[in-house]
C-alpha cells in the first residue's frame, strides 16, 4: 500500500515561542487510511495539520505528502494544492454568499487561473457541486445564505467544499468541535465515509476520545508536541488516554480526571 503522508524527526517552533510546538514527530500515513490526533488543546495537533497543508515554514525534518516532499522554506506549488482538503474548526465560509457558491469555490484550484479569477464555473464544475452537496444531505440548502445556517449545516458545507477540490488527502481540525454530541458523530461519520468511498486519506484532530474511536481506524496520541502512542483503534485504553490529559483537563467522553 502507499504511503499518503510521511513524516520524520519533524521540529517546529513559532516565532517568539519559548518550547517548540513539535518536537521529534515521526509517523507514517497510507494512503486511504483514517486517522485521529488525539490530545489536549496545545498538543500540536493545529500546527501539525496546518504544517501539512503547506500553510508553515520554518521546520526541520522531513515530510512528504502524497509522495511529494515538503519544502520547509516554501509552501507547496500550485499545481498540488487541490490534491489536499481542509476542514477548518472555525468553517473558513464566505458568510455573505450562498452554499452553492462557497461550495464551487472548493472548484478554484482545479480551474485554470484566468477562469478562477474570474469565479467562472463550468457544467463539469457544477455537476460536481451539485453531487457533493447531495452527498452532505444540503441539496436543499443550495440557494441560502450561509449567514442562515446552523452550526452543523455550515460544517456540512465545509466539507463539501472540501470534497469539491477531489482531494486525495483530507485534514480536518477539530471539525466537531463546535457541535453538539449528537451532530459532531452525525459530521464525522460523514466526513469519514465521505473520504473512504472516493478512496482518500483522512487525518483528522480530536479531543474526544469516544469520537476518535468510533471513526478513526488508527490513533495518533499527541501531548506536549511530541507524539505519546500510535496504536490501531483497538487497542486504545483509558489509561493510554488518562496519560495524555494529565495535569491538563478533564479528559472528554471518559467522565473522570486524570491524576498524576
């Protein structure tokens, strides 16, 4: 099998930052697999997302993304930036604009730059659309205003917008967790399953162990930058988790502190 995401001995720290946000990450994704990062907040789980979407510079180490290296002083060339999704915590819409239209512009990177610029969709580009938003349960919602949703209907949107690009690779931070119980399983069992029937990559970050579990087939735990296990689904425990979240916060979904 292929491998979607290769990463060795990564290091980054933000500027003016006393500790470095990742230290000694090394791990290997293959292709059409689904993963979780697992961990409290400041684990690292945003700046190693963001790091692989070519949003970071400034790294030491190696990374490789869809068989291609990472530069660590240059983002990614234009050419391969459709190949990887995003899913952003905070939904990244365009608020003012209708679904249809955030939707289609997941279809920018796959058009030549002159009709990008332009905002000109092709029949291909809106069939597409169309079937992406039938696959996220919002062809009904196609003529509103974002501005008029729920919280889980703009994540839908998110996603579609995502599936739109016809990724390889889809990175989702944190995409439930904004949502209530029910509508954060309701997401991810879509944006998991989204992923498995076009055969892509899922890696995705989560504090919530239980959802973790329920929709990822591997897990990555992440505490203080540095990855702390990375085990199939199945053999995760609670003690594994408690490691993770001790001394930091009430560890989601388990319904106990953990102690040192």
């Amino acid at each position: 099998m292929s491998t979607a995401v290769e990463v060795d001995d990564l290091r980054f720290a933000h500027t003016g930052a006393d500790l470095p946000a990742l230290e000694r990450v090394s791990f290997r994704v293959s292709a059409g697999e689904s993963v979780a990062l697992l961990g409290p907040s400041g684990a690292g789980k945003t700046t190693l997302l963001a790091l692989l979407d070519g949003r970071l510079q400034g790294w030491s180490g190696r990374v490789s993304v869809l068989g291609a290296p990472l530069d660590p002083d240059l983002p990614p060339p234009s050419a391969r930036r459709s190949d990887t999704g995003f899913v952003f915590q905070e939904f990244a819409l365009v608020e003012r604009s209708t679904v249809l239209r955030n939707v289609l512009n997941g279809r920018l990177g796959r058009m030549s730059p002159l009709r990008a610029l332009m905002g000109s969709s092709t029949k291909h580009d809106l069939e597409i659309a169309r079937t992406v938003l039938a696959d996220c349960g919002i062809s009904d919602l196609a003529e509103r205003r974002v501005d008029s949703l729920s919280g889980g209907q703009r994540q839908r949107v998110a996603i579609a917008r995502c599936l739109a690009q016809e990724p390889r690779l889809i990175l989702a931070d944190e995409p439930v967790s904004n949502l209530d119980p029910a509508r954060a399983g309701e997401i991810l069992a879509l944006l998991a399953g989204a992923a498995q029937a076009r055969g892509a990559t899922a890696l995705f970050s989560s504090h919530q162990p239980d959802l973790a579990r329920r929709f990822a087939q591997r897990i990555i735990g992440m505490r203080a930058g540095r990855i702390a296990f990375d085990v199939p689904t199945s053999e995760l425990n609670d003690d594994a988790t408690a490691e993770l979240y001790r001394e930091v916060e009430p560890i989601p979904g388990i319904g106990l502190r953990a102690v040192s």
